[in-house]
C-alpha cells in the first residue's frame, strides 16, 4: 500500500446496540472537522440494499454513512452483503454482485476468499482515504465463530485500527456487556481495545458516574462517551424496521388522514422506500401482518421481498388473500413494490431455484402480468416518467423479468438506466387504474413523485412537502453529529488516533495538508 491512512474500529457488545449509528455519527463529525474519511463494513447482513453508480449493490447502512461522509457510495464500502431468504440461508453479494445463495454452515465453513476480498476493498478506500471508519458485525465476542470471524478483529488487525467497542446500557447488563466481552475474547483481540462508548442512556447521566469509575478501573480502559438516546433524529435503521416501530397497531384509520397500510412479510426488503410517507404529517401509516378489514385505508402497499413465493404464501396462509381481494374489489388503492408487484400479477414462475425450491406460484391477479426469475439480478440507476409526465427517479434491485398481458399497461415510461439512454418501460397499471406495480425503490424520496401518489390517494391532499430525502437526510445527519459530539472525549479519541481533532467544524485542509 503506498499511503497507509488512519482507520477506527467500532465493534459492538451484541446486536443492535448501535454501532452503525455510532459510525454515522463519527464519520459526520470527522467530515466536518474537515478530514477525508470513508466508512467501512466487511460484510454486512441485510435485506435492505442500494445500488450504486457503477451498478453494484450494496447494504444500505453503509450507503448512509457515505452520505453522512458526504460521499457518493461505492461497494467498496460494503464488499461482502448477505441477504437472508431463509432461516438458515442468505443470497450472497460479492464486491457488488450476487455469486449465489449459501446455508449459513456451507459459508462459515471457509471465510478467507471472502476475507481476501474484503482486505482488498479496505486497502482501496486507505489509499483514497484519511480516515476509514470500520464497523464490526453483531457482536464481537462469538467465540464460536471467532476463527471464522473475518468482520470484527480480523478487520481491525488488518487495518492496524483501535477498537472503540460499543454497548447499549437501553437493553440492561451494560457492565456484563463490555467487561464480559473483553473477558471471553483472545488476548491479541482484547490488546487491540482502546476504549468503549456506552450508547442510549436514559435519565441523569450524573447517577451513572460510579458505574463509570467502575467499569474504567476494571477494563483499565477509557470511557469515550455516555451517549444519550435521543428522539428528535431520524436515521435509516440497518436491516429492520425501526425498534419503536409498531405492528398491527390497535388504532383504526384515522379521519381527516391519508391511511396507508403496508403488509409486514416474513423477509421484507427496502423498509426504507416508504419513510418519507411515514414522516409525512398528512399521512398516518400502518404496519399491518394479522389480517383484518381494510375498510378506512385509503392505501395498501405490498413492499419488496427477498424470498417472494415464500411471502406469497404466507400471505395466503395467514389469511390475507380476502381482505386484500375485496379491498380491490371496491376499488381500493394498491401498490407493490418490486416483490409486491410481482405477487400482484397472475404467476411467478422460478425454474431455476432462485430464491428457493423451483416452481410456480399463482399471484393474486390484480395485474394482467407474469413474472419469471431469473439467475441474472437487474441492478440500476433509473429514470423516467409516469403518463402524465411526472419525473420517476430511483434505483431496481430484482431477479424478475414481468410480461405485460393485454389488460395492464406500464406504469413508467423509462428514459435512462445507469446513465444510458433507453427506450423501456417498467411496472404496470391494471385498467380500471387502482392498481399499480413497480421494480423502482426510493420512489418516495423524490417530491414528485411522492406528491403525485398522495394526490392520486386524496384530491384535497395540498402539494406542500417540497423537500428531497436526501437534503432531509443531510438535515438529520448534521443533528446526530452536533448530538454525539456533545457527549464524545474528541480529545482522548484523538489520541488513541494519533490524530489531532481540534478543528472546527468550518476547518478546510487541503489533499496536501492532509498529507
């Protein structure tokens, strides 16, 4: 490597304490004390995916923490994505590109191809970068795993990078968290930490400064900060919904609302597409997996799936299929997104096995269409425009390829993928117009689009949310950092970087200075 940058390694207690979070939060900070600094995740595990300008995809906690890096993202950020079908069985996306899907016990068998890979993505962004900031994978004291573990130390060995480890004192057992983990880890490991941050502190933070004292005078360790949990911030969740995110809520639709209700599968993917819908005060939005009546709901939205026969069939076998027929029937407002749109056609044929046993399904009817999947995955940057003229902008992730029969008509008119002019269409409408289908994710984070749909639910709805997703996302990204810095030792982290911290948030240093 002919520039060996700076690298921080995050790794966490267990799952779900916050780590990326953490690395967000860091990477902001750092971009605006005016450093080069790009986040990293050797392999990430989630259904919630993003596909890049050069076309690869990639976990979309990685995608947030380059736009909190201000960078435009690249698989090299996250080159090894795994993104579960099964209880046991995950698809494998390889520096971008799917090689094909895994049990967990044949993947774990031999990781150091993948680590291989990996290094070498880590080396590239080192040499573009000051500063990589790295985040671990659930929680780095699987002893069980450890020789296979390839995320956690093994990473930050070979960055030479400290550990900051992370724990949640919001889940309970913050003390048993962080020294049990230095307890069961291998020495090398445990040599490599330099410090913890304790995230999601609730109440008076001055009745924690025993516990504290306690736990740096029996790691021997720095407390790096005592994080507060905090609810005025809206950040992407990893791979699930977000924790205060409540299913089959007990309310009804309520009057004087755009209600929407979107159907919770068994292995929903791309959650994030519908958080500008959810955040927007005009609408109340419901997570719905028991059936019941959708009398009231202006809306319901089939998301996207990473195993669609399986979620089709359960669909069918936890009673959904009456409700959702005769929401439909009376003219009701549907749209599926990417998997949603394919259960909503007359059949979706596997013949290769793709996403499970090969066969054939029958879809829902709703749309004259018929989807096969095949082994190739469509990843692209799209373009186009809806009937009307209004501007569609997003990205596909998909296996299928749907047929059009003569009773639906596309939805979109394409006009670019990844940068190239064509000449397309994507999705469909069936004919009495009430039902659409779409391969688009992020549809909603563009207004035009976003106003277009509310508009089509509610005539009165007034056009006022003129904000992208991505300046709202840039909003919220400097919140969290101005949250985090409040509460971090940038001075004692800058010394286990050997970095100096103090500037501003107005700093600007230049390649040559960086160097």
């Amino acid at each position: 490597m002919t520039n060996q940058s700076k690298s921080l390694c995050l790794l966490g207690t267990g799952s779900d304490v916050g780590k990326s979070v953490v690395v967000t939060a860091l990477c902001r900070i750092f971009k605006n004390r005016g450093f080069r600094v790009a986040p990293y995740k050797a392999q990430n595990m989630s259904n919630n995916s993003y596909v890049t300008l050069n076309g690869g995809e990639m976990g979309r906690a990685q995608v947030v923490q380059a736009e909190a890096c201000g960078l435009e993202p690249h698989t090299d950020m996250n080159p090894v994505l795994l993104k579960p079908n099964t209880d046991t069985g995950s698809q494998v996306v390889l520096q971008g590109k799917a090689t094909g899907n895994a049990q967990a016990a044949d993947y774990f068998r031999d990781t150091s191809r993948l680590f291989e890979q990996a290094r070498q993505s880590l080396d590239r962004l080192r040499e573009q970068y000051e500063l990589v900031v790295i985040e671990g994978a659930g929680s780095c004291a699987e002893v069980n795993l450890r020789s296979r573990d390839f995320v956690n130390f093994e990473t930050a060995h070979a960055a030479a990078a400290p550990v900051i480890l992370v724990a949640d004192i919001d889940r309970g057992g913050v003390f048993a968290q962080i020294i049990g983990t230095l307890e069961v880890i291998p020495e090398r490991d445990r040599q490599r930490v330099a410090g913890f941050i304790i995230n999601k502190f609730r109440g008076d933070a001055t009745l924690f400064d025993d516990g504290i004292r306690y736990l740096e005078q029996k790691t021997g360790l720095p407390m790096l900060g005592l994080i507060p949990y905090y609810r005025h911030i809206e950040i992407d969740p990893e791979d699930g919904l977000p924790l205060e995110t409540v299913i089959d809520p007990p309310s009804r639709p309520l009057a004087g609302k755009i209600n929407i209700a979107a159907l919770r599968l068994p292995h929903i993917s791309n959650f994030t597409d519908f958080n500008p819908l959810i955040r927007n005060p005009a609408v109340t939005f419901h997570y719905l997996s028991k059936p019941r009546p959708l009398d009231g709901y202006d809306a319901l939205i089939l998301p996207g799936s990473k195993n669609v026969r399986f979620d089709l069939q359960w669909l069918r076998d936890a009673g959904w299929e009456t409700p959702l027929l005769e929401f439909a029937a009376a003219g009701g407002r549907i749209l599926g997104v990417c998997g949603g749109y394919q259960m909503l056609g007359r059949h979706i044929h596997d013949p290769h096995g793709t996403e499970g046993p090969a066969g054939s399904s029958r879809g829902f009817g709703l749309l004259d269409s018929e989807t096969t999947l095949e082994q190739d995955k469509v990843l692209s940057r799209s373009q186009g425009t809806l009937a009307d003229g209004t501007a569609i902008d997003g990205y596909e992730i998909h296996l299928g390829q749907t047929r059009l029969g003569a009773q639906a008509r596309p939805l979109v008119q394409l006009t670019q993928r990844n940068g190239i002019s064509v000449s397309d269409s994507d999705g469909a409408v069936n004919d009495k117009g009430t039902v659409w289908g779409t391969y688009f994710h992020g549809l909603f984070d563009f207004p035009h689009f976003r106003n277009h749909y509310l508009s089509w639910l509610d005539a009165g709805y007034v056009t006022e949310e003129i904000e992208l997703a991505a300046e709202f996302k840039q909003t919220q990204y400097g919140l969290l950092a101005e949250h985090f810095e409040q509460h971090l030792d940038m001075e004692r982290l800058g010394q286990i970087l050997g970095m100096d911290l103090s500037g501003g948030a107005t700093t600007e240093r230049t390649a040559a200075q960086a160097v």
